[in-house]
C-alpha cells in the first residue's frame, strides 16, 4: 500500500522494540495505536480480547511490568522498555499456568471471552498475594466484567491455583535446599 | 434414552473439551480472524429515531483515499428476516430509517481508521418524521406509521386465546387478585462485540465467519438477500463470545461484508463498536401486564387471565414468537384449569428487541410469581407450601395443550426450602432483612422450527478411522455453554472412550449436519438425542465387526474405557482402535449419521406451535435480602437455586449455567435497563438510548455477587439424552420475582416492576409511612384492542386441541414461529 505518511490525515508509522511475554519484538505501526491493538492487528496476539475499548469492561488486561493494566487505554508507544505479558506468555511450553487448568478445570471459563483478561488480572493479584482471601479475589477481578458465570466458579478457581501455585513454591524451596 | 445408570462420562465433573483453548488465549472469535488482503467495513447509522431519507451522496467517501467502496440501500433491494412472518429489515435502509443507529451506509477501506473517517464524508439528507417512544403513544398515534406491512397503525401482532371460560371461572372464585406489573427492557451485553469476517473462496462461493448462535438461519437469509443460490454460502459460527440470545437475529452487518466481499472479490471484515451493540441489541422486549387470577380459599387456581403490551422496537425480529411467549408457557408450572391470553406487540422508534436469555417468559413469569406471594400473604399460606400445592402433575395435558413430562418442581422448593432455613425465616427476620421465594418453567427446545418445514431439528455425523480418530459433526453453535462439550461427552460415553479423543468439528454450514441453532435451550435435547442416535449406529458397526474376530456375537460387546469386550468374558477384547480397524476391514469406511425431530405436539389450534417441548425444566429459587430503610439500598447476601435438570451432564459445566443465570436474574432484578431518552426540541428531540456504554449501563461485578447455593436435583426425563434437560435458561426466571418477594418480607413495600432500583425502595417506603399503599408499579393497564380470542376448550372440557368453529387441521401445520 502506500501509507507513506504523505496524505492528508495519515502519519508515519513509529518503529520500536516491545518486550512482550519475554521476547523482544521489533514493530511497526502507527502511533495513534493503543496497546490492545499493536498487540492484536501487529503482534498477531489474538489472545487478548475487546470488549469495550473505553476501559469499562477489562476483557484487555494484560501485564506491564507486573501490574495489570487495561490495554484498550495504554498507547503502545508508552510501552517501550516494558515487559508486557499477555495470556499467550501464561503458559510453560505445554504446561498450562496453575491459574490457566483450574480455570479449564472448575468453569472458571464459560466462554472464554474475557477470560484472557481475568487470568492477567488473577496473575497479577496471586504474584503480589500468594493467599488472598474470596473478598481480595472479588476485589481483584471487580473491574473484569464477565456475563457468563457469575464469577463464583471463577474466584473458586483462582482459590484452587493459589492453592497449587503455593504448594509449588514450598516444593521449589524444598528442591533448592535439596540441592544446596 | 439409554436405561443404563452407570456411565464412565455422562456425570462426572471434568473439564470441558474446549477449556484448553479458552484458556491459553487459542479460541477463534470472530474479531480474530485476519485473512490475506482483508479490509475493513464500518456502518454508518441513523441520528434520527424516525426519518425518510431524501438522498444519500457518497461520492466524496468514495474519492477518500484508502477506500475501495461504499454502499447503501440501493444496493441491498431485499428485505430479510429471522422469522418469515416479519421479513421488514434491510441490510441498509433504501428510504427510512426507524430508530437511532438503524443503519444507513457503509464503508469499505484498509483499515478501520479510514473507513470510519470516510464515514464523515457521507451526505445524507433526511425528512424528520414524528417519533413513537412508547406503546401507548403507539397505540395513541395510528396516524404514525412505523412500517406499513402490518395491520393496524403500530401494531405488530395482536392475539387472544381462552382455554375455557375464564370470566365464569373468576365469578365462581372465593377470591379474584387483580395486579398490573412492568418488566422494563434490558440487554444481554455479551463481552464479545459482534463480528464478522466475509470472503470469496477460489470457486467463486461465499464465507461468512460470523459472532451468531444460528448460522443455518444466517445462511438461509444471506441467500436471499444477496440472491445467490443457498448451496454456495458458507456460514461458519466461530465460538461466540457470549450469546444470551443476542446473536440470534440475522444481522445488517452480516450482510454488508458478505455482499462487500462478493464485491471487491476480497476478504472483508466488521467489528462492532460497544455503542453499536446496544443498537443492534434485539433483547428483552419491555412488557406491560396485568393478571386476573382467581383462587379459591385453599389456594388452588380457578383460572388466569393475562394480558401482555410488548414493546418491540423498530422491527419484527422474533417478536412475533416474543409475543406467544409472553403467555405460553404460563400454565406449565402450577395447575391453571382455564386460561385466557391476550397478546399486543407495538413498533416504536427504538432498537429492536428480540429474544435474551428465557425469551418471553421471564416477564409474565416476574408477575405470577408476586401475585402468588400476594395471594399467600392475603389467604395466610406459607408461599412454599402454596406452590407445593398447586404445582402442575406429571405426564399431564395443560388448559393450553401443552404436554408436561416429568416435573420436579416440587423436589426443587422442598430442596430450597430446608438449605436456606425457610421456614425460620420468612416473616420472622429482623425487619430490613427477609426472603422471598419464587419458581419457573422453561422448555428444553421449541417444538417447531422457526420456518415450517418437516425435516429433523438436529443432525449429527460420525467418522471413525484407522487411527482411532472419531470426529463429530453437527451444526450446533459453541456460545460458551458447553455445546461442543455435551457432544464430545454423549459420543464418547455412547462409544466407550474419551471425550478429549472426540474431535468437534461444529457451527459450519460447508460442513456440518444442520442444526437450528443454540437458543432456546435445545442443543442438549436434540442434538443430544442425534448424537446419541448416531453413535448407536456406530457401534452397531463396530460390535458386529468386534464380535466376528472375539467369536462372540454383537449383543455381547460392550465398549467402555477405550476397549471393546465381551461382556460376559473381559480377558476377551479389542482396543477401541481395533475395533474400528476391524470394522473398517469388514464394511469399509466407518460413520454414521443421526438426527433428532421433537414430538408431535398436542396443540391443533393456530398458534398453539409456540410453547411445546419436548420437555420441561423447573426451578425454584429463594432469595435472601438486607434492605436500607435509610438509602434503599439492597444487599444481596444469598441465593439458594434448585434446578429439575432430569441429568447434569457434567456438572460443573451445569452448575456454571445455573450460577450464570442467577447473576444474570439477579441484574435485570436490581440495575440492568435498556432506556431511552427524548432530547430537547432545539437538539432535534430525537430518541435516544440513555447508555449505551458498558460503565453507564449497569451490570453486576464480582463485588455485587451473592454466594449462590446450587442445587442440580436430577430426575432423567425419558425425552431427553441420558435423562438430561436444558440448564441454560430456566434457572434465570425466578430470580427477579424471588428478590421482589423478599422485599416485601424484609421492610412490607411492594415493587411491582424492574429494576429495583434504591429509588423505587425509597418511594414505595415513604408511601408506607404516609400510610398509602406501599406499592411503586404501574397504576393501570392500557385498553388494548385485542381482538376476539380464538376459543379452545381445555383437555378436560371435551377438547380435541383445535379451536372451537376453527376448521379441523388434519396435521399441525401453524404458520407462526416457535422459538426461544
């Protein structure tokens, strides 16, 4: 095409480099664009969802720098040396993230639409809190609207992977003191 | 159904086949697809609530760099429609348009920036035409036109039924309770904004990727409006994003993209943006209604008459089934031996409603449920021990001609009952603290499809390999409830193995066995029963083949845990591969199809194909409350659920639903509302929506949930697959009327319409302290011009199910719709 910034109305696109799930990216886009959509249209990672736009709903939470954050309201070029981290990154290899199988595994997924943003969100919360309480977890979440469940399964669920991801803690710190 | 209780699958909590690929982000929603060469359409809608269009000039978008084409009207000269009876919209308004967002044009360019820019650059000019905001205007304005294809002024359907003779009923009553209730309008806000994505494939034939819970009927209507032969439009359903009905009307936008991509010979994509989703909306109709119950001194009915006002927005939609729905489903709860119902639906200037979540029903179901509170308080009966009473019978006509199964209502309050310590605390709480209880009924499917036809509901095909491979497919449409999961499960118990073994292939109208489409809670029902059928027919293959090399004969194999055995000899088996490997040798390619039609129903009369099933779910619910006396504010702490599911087929996926529902109830109960607004006259006094953003339109948030007890009483209904009944909507009923109860026992007001807002609180608690009647509701019901009802005796007044004078219908061939 020919959106070389010459027309009215168009600008050049900015060039940098997004740290995004550990991985440096080197992107190009125009820089009116927010976060949400770097990540979707020139990232390819779909993963993480829309449902507003406006900052209402959190269906685009991802991470930067650890805390999440609405991406849908972030301009992308404000991210530049930030570790973002979306749902695709939640994972080791095959292995899901602790809060990714009890979601599977309790209906803490209905349809899985604002799920992405939820478990950025959970992730957050369980990397800062490794035991909250159901009102901290209600807390937490009370900004990701979800149409589907009634959120009791989904609390449910992050209590059961806070459950797991403490039992693996303690099993790392046994494992580590083994090996000192 | 099958009589085995064991099963290895069918009710055991496990998590769904699709819970992997929701999780890690893997899930393909519409918005999701990027296709080479795509571009990408916006709509431009109408400011105007009610305008002609004199001209649309769209050459400067045109000439906009970066934009390959806009349409209008002209190009779409076909109306279409989800229901034959009201096929009054078009994908782009030619000459009118008939409430604010109706949409107008569209733009076509690379990349969404740009086309919503060219947008601006459109010229239309429009003739203001007068605005109906109301159903009573409506019906004041006949002069006003909103479309001319319907009968009368604004009205769009207009019906009345009496199932015995209602008046000499009431006369004859000990006592006659009269009320009038308003259910106000409100949206299903799914997260998942519609989208979708049209495209040309390389022999010419059309795509459409689309956000829908019925790509059959999209398919269907894209034929017709684009002209092009059925068999060469694809429709594929991408998992939705959240249905609740929302995404079960033919959209304009679909239309758009597809014909843009016939067009351009590209692919062509659409979003809508949040604001557009509460235009397209197609929701909750808002409902005017008023009951006449009579009942005598025990508590038992004598007889009902109810009488509805819909408002319907600017078009048919599913209204015309809307309409029946609003009654039709009245008498399968507690014993009513006569009926009668009347029926209104009017145009006005405002979106469109349609069918969320229990469709029709949860309106009249909010003001039965008061009105038997009323009658409990007034005849001094506990309203649990009222409903037990009077609750409908199993294996039973009712005054209506509809035909109840298995019923287990009762098992539903007794279990409410005893869990939230009912009878502890109703009317004995603390005053600004109480409960309320209140049930519902909901169908497991309609039992006519939306266009007449005699072909199977639902069709299922199976294809095994040498692998050990077995793929499912069917035209059910994954909405998040679980459609996919309720196939695999019933394929793999059916066969003996895993349900994650099972590959799904679902909602592709390219690939799969017809399906009507995920609403009104039939996917478990029919498809269910196909898969079932299906499945059967394949094992019949591979036992026969199994049994040849075992040395045993068919009726002896028994697949279970991957393998087939001989029953009576375990030592002697196959794994399931070779088993299918056997069979393969012997018949050749391995599959089989099933399909699923419901019974016939029983009603004979005109209009009596809106409300059979081929059963019924039922649930009960109580509803515990904390009311401010001070602000009105009302907490919710607790909810307990019962829910007849006849079988959970995977119960967290069930109790899921149930959960869902309540918190759904439970917001149209205290916050939701689809409301419009009038602008002063010097900013064109157009009507517009009040909110239509997520922050402004109200939903509860995990802070505003109360925990919920879920009860899941299981009672296997014989129409149903392995026992199991829908679970998706029923639940959603009583909930708003169970909280309306529950105020009234916590501080003594009643608030007879929804939502029920800390105001509405507030006013009806100062009338009780000036000593009025502590009522906020509607003062009166409209004179509706219904027309004469068509007579109908009930089953026990000599009636065959036709109408009284009604010519004899040799088969049950009613034109009108049965829907969600």
């Amino acid at each position: 095409m020919d959106d070389t910034g010459s027309k009215v109305g168009m600008q050049r696109n900015v060039q940098m480099v997004l740290r995004v799930n550990g991985e440096d990216c080197d992107v190009s886009f125009a820089p009116y664009k927010t976060l949400l959509e770097v990540l979707r249209e020139d990232l390819d990672l779909t993963g993480t969802k829309h449902g507003c736009e406006l900052g209402e709903c959190g269906a685009c939470a991802v991470q930067v720098d650890g805390a999440p954050v609405l991406s849908c309201i972030v301009l992308a070029v404000e991210c530049e040396g930030a570790e973002i981290e979306t749902v695709e990154g939640l994972a080791r290899g095959a292995t899901l993230h602790p809060l990714q199988a009890a979601f599977a595994d309790l209906g803490g997924a209905q349809c899985g639409y604002c799920t992405p943003g939820i478990l950025m969100t959970a992730k957050a919360l369980l990397d800062a809190e490794p035991d909250p309480s159901r009102e901290r977890i209600r807390e937490a979440i009370s900004g990701n609207l979800c149409r589907c469940t009634g959120y009791q399964q989904i609390c449910e669920s992050i209590e059961a992977a806070a459950c797991e991801m403490r039992a693996e803690g303690s099993d790392a710190k046994v494992n580590s003191r083994g090996k000192a | 159904m099958s009589a085995r209780d064991r099963f290895d699958v069918i009710g055991k909590a496990r998590r769904r086949v699709d819970g992997r690929a929701k999780v890690t982000g893997h899930t393909r929603f519409a918005d999701d697809i990027v296709l080479p060469r795509m571009v990408h359409a916006k709509i431009l809608r109408s400011p105007h609530p009610h305008a002609r269009i004199i001209s649309i000039d769209t050459s400067r978008a045109a000439a906009a760099p970066g934009v390959h084409l806009v349409l209008t009207g002209r190009d779409f000269p076909v109306t279409f429609g989800i229901l034959p009876v009201s096929l009054d919209e078009y994908p782009l308004a030619p000459e009118r348009v008939r409430y604010v967002g109706d949409p107008v044009a569209a733009v076509v360019a690379r990349d969404e920036q740009t086309a919503t820019g060219a947008l601006d650059l459109i010229d239309v000019e429009y003739e203001v035409l007068p605005t109906i905001a109301t159903p009573e205007e409506a019906l004041a304005r006949p002069d006003v036109r909103i479309h001319d294809y319907n009968d009368h002024g604004n009205i769009h359907r207009n019906q009345a039924f009496e199932f015995g003779d209602v008046d000499a009923a009431l006369a004859a009553s000990d006592h006659v309770f009269e009320d009038v209730f308003f259910f106000e309008g409100n949206t299903h806000l799914p997260i998942e904004q519609h989208a979708a994505v049209g495209a040309v494939d390389g022999e010419g034939k059309l795509t459409l990727w689309s956000s829908t819970q019925v790509p059959h009927y999209v398919q269907r209507q894209m034929a017709r409006v684009l002209a092009v032969p059925d068999a060469h439009i694809r429709i594929i359903a991408c998992p939705n994003g959240g249905g609740f009905g929302g995404k079960t009307d033919i959209c304009n936008h679909e239309a758009v993209v597809l014909k843009a991509a016939q067009m351009l010979g590209r692919p062509v994509k659409i979003c809508l943006n949040r604001e557009e989703v509460f235009y397209l909306h197609r929701g909750r109709h808002p409902v005017l209604m008023k009951f006449r119950t009579g009942v005598a001194n025990d508590g038992s009915i004598t007889g009902m008459h109810l009488q509805t006002l819909l408002d319907g927005g600017a078009y048919g939609s599913y209204g015309a089934a809307s309409t029946f729905y609003t009654g039709a489903l009245q008498t399968v709860t507690y014993e009513i031996p006569r009926y009668k119902f009347e029926a209104c639906r009017m145009f006005t200037n405002k979106p469109a409603c349609g069918p969320k979540r229990g469709h029709g029903t949860p309106q009249p179901r909010f003001g039965q449920e008061i009105q038997l509170d009323k009658i409990a308080e007034k005849l001094h009966i506990d309203p649990a021990e009222l409903r037990l009473k009077i609750v409908a019978k199993p294996d039973t006509l009712t005054a209506n001609w509809m035909r109840i199964g298995t019923i287990g209502l009762a098992e539903c309050i007794r279990q409410v009952v005893a869990r939230s310590d009912w009878t502890a605390k109703h009317r004995k709480l603390p005053s600004g603290r109480g409960v309320g209880i209140a049930c519902g009924a909901y169908m497991c499917g309609a039992g006519l499809p939306i266009y007449w036809n005699r072909m199977p509901h639902s069709g299922v095909q199976l294809l095994l390999d040498r692998s050990g491979q077995v793929t499912v497919f069917c035209g059910a449409t994954e909405i998040g409830q679980g459609s996919d999961d309720v196939l695999a499960g019933i394929v793999a118990e059916v066969l003996g193995i895993d349900p994650y073994d099972v590959r799904c292939v679902t909602g592709d109208t390219g690939l799969t066995p017809i399906d009507l489409g995920s609403y009104s809670s039939r996917v478990t029902v029919m498809m269910g029963n196909a898969a079932i059928q299906a499945g059967e027919r394949v094992k019949a293959q591979l036992a026969a083949a199994v049994a040849a090399e075992l040395d045993s004969i068919p009726g002896r194999i028994v697949f279970a845990k991957g393998r087939a055995f001989v029953a009576d000899d375990p030592n002697k088996s196959l794994s399931f591969r070779e088993a299918v490997v056997a069979a393969e040798v012997k018949f050749g390619t391995i599959g089989a199809v099933g399909s699923y039609s419901p019974p016939k129903p029983p009603a004979r009369y005109k209009g009596g194909g809106v409300g059979p099933s081929p059963a019924y779910s039922y649930t009960a619910c109580v509803v515990e409350v904390d009311v401010d006396a001070a602000t009105g504010w009302i907490h919710v702490p607790k909810i307990w659920i019962a829910h007849d599911i006849g079988r959970a087929l995977n119960p967290v996926l069930a109790r899921g639903q149930v959960e869902g529902s309540v918190y759904m109830g439970l917001g149209e109960a205290l916050m939701e509302e689809q409301v419009f607004r009038r602008l002063p006259p010097k900013l064109s006094h157009a009507l517009v929506h009040k909110m239509p953003s997520m922050l402004e339109y109200k939903s509860p948030t995990s802070l505003d949930m109360p925990e919920i007890d879920t009860i899941l009483v299981e009672d296997p209904d014989p129409n149903c697959p392995f026992g199991a009944k829908e679970v998706g909507q029923g639940p959603l009923l009583p909930v708003m009327p169970a909280l309306a109860n529950a105020i009234w026992d916590a501080v003594g007001v009643r608030i007879d319409e929804l939502p029920i807002t800390p105001e509405k609180v507030l006013r009806a608690l100062a009338l009780k302290a000036e000593g009025k009647t502590p009522r906020v509701g509607p003062a009166s019901f409209p004179d509706v011009p219904y027309p004469d009802p068509m007579i109908v005796p009930p089953p026990w007044e000599g009636g065959d199910g036709n109408a009284v004078d009604a010519p004899p219908r040799r088969t049950a061939r009613p034109k009108e719709p049965a829907t969600p």
